[in-house]
C-alpha cells in the first residue's frame, strides 16, 4: 500500500558515488575537449576532441560563423578553472550563442565520456551483459534500491514507485539506467515490463539530459555511455537547458515539480549543493495552496560548513507552507551513509 508522496532531489555529489565527475571534473574534462590544437594543415583550427570538432563544422554548415565557434571553445577551455562552473560561465554569457552552442556540445560529451567511465557501464556488445552489481553495493543506488523494494513482491511494484518522484539536476542518466537494469536482475522482468515501471516513475530533469536511453524512446536514442557522431551529438545538445532555460516559470515541467514539492510528505536531498537559483527552481509559489501537512527532509550536506548548514535549513524550511517540518541535514555523511544513518525514518513509499 502506498504510504506517502516522496521525492529524492538529485545533485552531482549522487552521481558522483557511481563514479561520475562532479563541478571540478566536468570543468577540467570540458577544458581539455575544447583546447585548441596544432593541425597539420596551414591555418586550420582543431580542438582536442574530434568528434565535438566534427559537430563545430557541421554547425559552420548550418550557418554558423566558424571563426566565432572555434573562438568560444578557446575561450571555455581557458576559462574553466576560474569558473563556477560550465553552467554558470554559459549563463555568464548569455547571449552568446557560439558560447552557448559549444558549451552545450562539450558537456554533452562529457557526461557520455563519464558514463562510459562509471560503475555502472554496460557493453552493449553483448546483449547478456549488465552492471557489475558488486561495484555498486557499496552506493546510495544499491542502499535505495534495498529500501523501496523491501518485501515487495514484482505485482506490488508500480505501486510502490507511483508516488515516489526524481527531480534530478545532472545530465546524466544513471537513476534510469540502474533501475532499468535492477528491474530485470532482481525480478527478472522482461524489457518491456521494466520499462513500463520506469517510464511511469515521476523523473523531472529541469536542465535537461543527454539523451534518451534506447529502451526509453526511438526519437534520438543513445545508449548509456555511447559515442555519437557529429549530427547525433548536435541534436543532444539542443537536450541542454541553460540556467534561465531551466528555471523559466512557464515551463510545465517546473510547475510540475513546484506542485510535487508542494504534497511531498518526505524529501531526501543526494549529494545537492543547495545553490540559490536551484532552491528557488523547486519552491512552490507562496499561492500555491494547501500542501503537505507536515514534512520530513533529509539531506547530505557534504562540503557545506557547520556555519552554514543553519543557513541551509533556513532555505529548506521555506519549502513548505505548513511549518510543519523535520530537518536532518548532515555534513558528515554521504550519499550512501545516509540510508543506513536513517533507515528506520525514511518512508519513501
């Protein structure tokens, strides 16, 4: 029986316990795709990544400047240590499309790149193969996976996820693909039943993601950790929302994760940074209504000082329009470590 509407915000910091880069890894590997390098040709102008190289001319054929386009992935690759990180430097630049097209380009094939390099990479060269399970047992996706399918039998499974709701601000595709996966190993379910359960989770990715999995659309597909050619990488780029793209009011998509923060009765934030326009992104609008009577929140705090944890909370509280809050914020546990610190008080179904 379904207990309580969930909802489990996703930053880097989750990501990263696959093995997935966080802020200062994404900026090197972006800065090293993006470096310009000597050609053999006289006068010509390449970047280190060949494939991204092939993308910037097939966008000079499309009709953007070529010029303009090598000169905004110079200009990222040198920029990347003194910046925040690669979406605030293209929302720095708003309005320079070259910026934005090339940044696009390059964190798109960097979170391919990442994923290839994770915990959780399949070779789809053999259709037997999945995630080495042993990788990951010591993650918070393994530690989660054992909470909400405790003594769930594979009938009882929609309904034990119909409530619970993803919103999650990386790229990336790791929530999917592991639960994909973990579907069939554990239940044995067929592809389409799998599928069928995902799909029909609430999965919110505000910025956007690098792409449909093959199992989850035939429009633009690629696979976990695949390598896209030129005209492939161009179209997931498009995928990519900017900080302003992102955390546009009108979109259905926000609305959508205002109203679902609105009823959440528990909240746990992953490895989330609780930087100020994200925070905002997921507070419903002081005319909301009614929600939830009473919410819990959980939350890694990793990085964030002890002076500031109290600031977080603050921010936290205004989640909810009932005053009715309890908030764990740890600054001395980690993704994984928090589903056993909690165990007993994170009802998530």
């Amino acid at each position: 029986m379904v207990k309580n509407n969930s909802v489990i915000i996703v930053g880097a910091g989750a990501s990263f316990e696959a093995g997935l880069p966080v802020g200062a890894g994404l900026k090197s590997d972006i800065s090293n795709l993006l470096k310009h390098r000597k050609t053999s040709g006289f006068g010509d102008i390449s970047i280190n990544d060949m494939i991204v190289n092939s993308a910037v001319r097939l966008l000079s054929s499309q009709g953007y400047d070529i010029n303009s386009l090598y000169q905004a992935c110079g200009h990222i690759s040198e920029a990347m240590p003194q910046a925040m990180s690669i979406d605030n430097f293209i929302d720095t630049h708003k309005g320079n499309e070259s910026i934005e097209k090339c940044g696009k380009l390059a964190i798109v094939r960097s979170i391919l790149n990442a994923e290839k390099k994770s915990k959780l990479y399949v070779n789809l060269d053999n259709i037997y193969n999945k995630p080495n399970y042993t990788q990951i047992e010591s993650t918070w996706f393994n530690a989660f996976w054992q909470l909400i399918t405790e003594n769930c039998q594979a009938e009882e499974l929609e309904d034990r996820f119909s409530t619970l709701s993803f919103i999650i601000f990386n790229y990336d595709r790791c929530i999917e693909h592991f639960l994909y996966y973990s579907l069939k190993n554990v239940y044995r379910l067929k592809d389409d039943h799998a599928t069928n359960i995902v799909n029909n989770i609430n999965i919110y990715h505000p910025y956007g993601v690098v792409g449909n999995l093959p199992w989850q659309s035939t429009q633009d597909p690629i696979a976990f950790g695949g390598e896209p050619n030129q005209h492939l990488l161009v179209k997931l780029a498009d995928k990519i929302k900017t900080f302003t793209e992102g955390t546009n009011p009108e979109s259905s998509e926000i609305s959508d994760i205002k109203s679902t923060m609105l009823h959440a009765e528990n909240v746990l934030f992953l490895g989330f940074a609780f930087h100020r326009l994200n925070m905002e992104l997921i507070t419903p609008d002081s005319s909301a209504g009614e929600g939830a009577r009473s919410t819990s929140y959980f939350a890694t705090a990793i990085g964030i000082s002890d002076s500031d944890i109290d600031a977080v909370k603050e921010d936290i509280k205004l989640l909810s329009k009932s005053g009715n809050v309890n908030i764990n914020v740890r600054n001395d546990r980690k993704c994984f470590d928090i589903f056993h610190e909690y165990k007993r008080s994170l009802y998530l179904y």
